[in-house]
C-alpha cells in the first residue's frame, strides 16, 4: 500500500512559475520545428510548457508543431520494466527536422535514451530533451536532459500528469507516494 505525502513536494505555484522560466531557457537557446510529447505521463507538462513556448516565441510561434507519441516501460509497479513500448512516431514526419523531445521525468533514463535514438534513427535533423523532473541518482544508462525542471531526490513521485497504476494523475501538484504498511 502506498499513501500521499502530507504536503506535496512541488505546489502548483512553484510548478507554473518554473514551467514559465523553463519556458524561456528553450526559447532562448533552441529554434526547434517540432515539440514531441511523451503520452500519458508528460500530458499535463506538454500543455503548460507549450503555451508558455509561445507566449515567449512570438512570432514564430505560429509554425511550431507540435505531436504525441505513447512511451511506456512501466507496469502496475513504481519499477521500471526496462522494456520501451513507443507507439505512433511512424506517423510523424521527422525527417530533417528540429525535435525538442518532452517527457515528464528522467529515471533510469532509459526511456529518453530509447526515444532520442529512435527520433535519430527516424532522421531528425537535431534532437534535445526537456523533462520536468530529474532523478539522477537513479541513472542506469548514460543521457543527460538538456533541459530540466526540477531536480529531485530518490522518491516515487506523482500528480501533475505522473501515476501510480493510473491513479494520482490529475493532481494539480506533485506529490511524494510513501510506502504505508
Ligand atoms: P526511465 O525510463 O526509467 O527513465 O523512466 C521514465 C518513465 O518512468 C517516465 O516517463 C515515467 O512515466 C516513469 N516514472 C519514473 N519515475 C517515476 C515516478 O517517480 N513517478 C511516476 N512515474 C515515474
Ligand atoms: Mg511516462
């Protein structure tokens, strides 16, 4: 059994106003053609960061696309299978194109790792990473995020787009989940 933190890690005020910066960082330093999203986990992020994005791209805003792929490695579990499950990418057309690639949280890194060898192999021009959390005590294969919203400790996390089994995801904060007896 897992129960909630009593308070959440991250307020949705710290949330929204690192999201605004981050926001800026990219804008600032990556001229990208496509944003691609990491479906479910990154649902929450993607929609606040994309906005954000183009309030501070400005005229370019316009011609930015952005487009969803499902990642999964995770069961019913807080451990990761390690196996990645990428469905939809055959139908973007990345050939030759600027990727900023989004997902939620770098763990293991397995999965960005996976996703940004596969946007490779797919013959994106450039491709760089944003997630809004990182855990990098937990990094089993060699990737950096280029971009990070948060660094985080070791803990299972949830809410703001992040499950446990499905559940927890539509919180508006993030919240520690801590094992309960
Ligand atoms: P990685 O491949 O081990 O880096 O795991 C990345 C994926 O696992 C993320 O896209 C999440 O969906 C999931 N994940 C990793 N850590 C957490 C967590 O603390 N809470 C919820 N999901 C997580
Ligand atoms: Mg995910």
């Amino acid at each position: 059994m897992y129960r909630m933190s009593e308070k959440p890690l991250i307020t949705a005020d710290k949330i929204r106003e690192r999201v605004a910066t981050l926001a800026r960082e990219i804008v600032d330093v990556y001229d990208y053609d496509i944003l691609l999203s990491a479906l479910t986990g990154a649902y929450m992020f993607t929609a606040d960061l994309s906005r954000e994005i183009a309030n501070a791209q400005g005229a370019k805003a316009p011609h930015k696309r952005i487009a969803f792929i499902k990642a999964s490695s995770y069961g019913d579990s807080t451990e990761s299978s390690g196996k990645l499950q990428v469905q939809g990418l055959e139908r973007i057309p990345l050939q030759g194109k600027k990727v900023l690639m989004v997902d939620d949280i770098a763990d293991t890194g397995t999965t960005l790792l996976g996703l940004t060898d596969m946007l490779n192999e797919a013959g994106s021009k450039e491709v760089r990473t944003c997630v809004l959390l990182n855990k990098q005590e937990r990094r089993e294969v060699e990737i950096k995020a280029d971009f990070v919203g948060f660094e985080i400790a070791n803990e299972f996390v949830v809410g703001y787009g992040l499950d446990y089994a499905n559940e927890y995801r539509t919180l508006p904060e993030i919240w520690t989940l801590q094992e309960a007896d």
